[in-house]
C-alpha cells in the first residue's frame, strides 16, 4: 500500500512537472519572437518585426507585448488604421496604469494620423 502511494505521488509530480516545463518553453518561445522583434524595429526592419510580434501574438492571444509592438511596427509602415486596432488589443491585454496610459496615447496619434490620410 505505501508503495502504491509513493507511485501515485511520484505520476502526479511527474504531469505537473511536465506540464510547468510545457508553459515555461512556451513563454520562452513567445518572449524570444517579441525579443528578435524589438531588435529588428530598433534596426528599422519594421517589416520583419511586424511578422515576429504576429507570431508572438497568435502562440499568445493576450500579451500585451505582442500587440503594443505590433502597433509600433505598423505605425512606423505607415499603417495608421491597423496600428490603431493592434493598440487597441494592447489596452485590453493589460491593467497596469501605465502601459495604458503610454498605449492610449500611441492610439491617439494613430488615430489622428488614419484621420490624415
């Protein structure tokens, strides 16, 4: 019986752990598309960077980011009303003050500049 019991522990720390090494390789993938796309933006590869933060965005659907750089990436293309939606995803993926105050903003001067065109 006591052995039993070890087993089962041992199986259900075994999952666990599987499943915590799943999420961090995960988050590792995602924060290295975001990483490669913020060296690529600084580069003036707006292009490519568009397509990391894309990627990065679509193997998680709510980091804010994804979507904030994304809207960056856009905005230096010229690509106002599509910058001004991915800000917008931005605002909806984050409840830190600040982040929202910065991305309002971005969408702001998107906005203005779609209005321009």
């Amino acid at each position: 019986m006591f052995i039993k019991k070890i087993m089962e522990k041992t199986v259900i720390f075994a999952l666990f752990y599987s499943v915590f090494l799943i999420g961090i390789n995960y988050s590792q993938s995602t924060r290295s598309l975001i990483n490669e796309g913020v060296d690529l933006y600084e580069n003036g590869k707006y292009k490519d960077s568009e397509i990391k933060f894309r990627k990065s965005g679509e193997q998680d659907k709510h980091k804010f980011e994804s979507y904030y750089n994304l809207g960056a990436s856009l905005y230096k293309q010229n690509r106002f009303e599509e910058s001004a939606v991915s800000y917008s995803e931005a605002i909806k993926n984050t409840i830190e003050k600040e982040q929202k105050a910065k991305t309002f903003y971005n969408l702001g001067n998107s906005l203005l500049k779609a209005k321009k065109n």
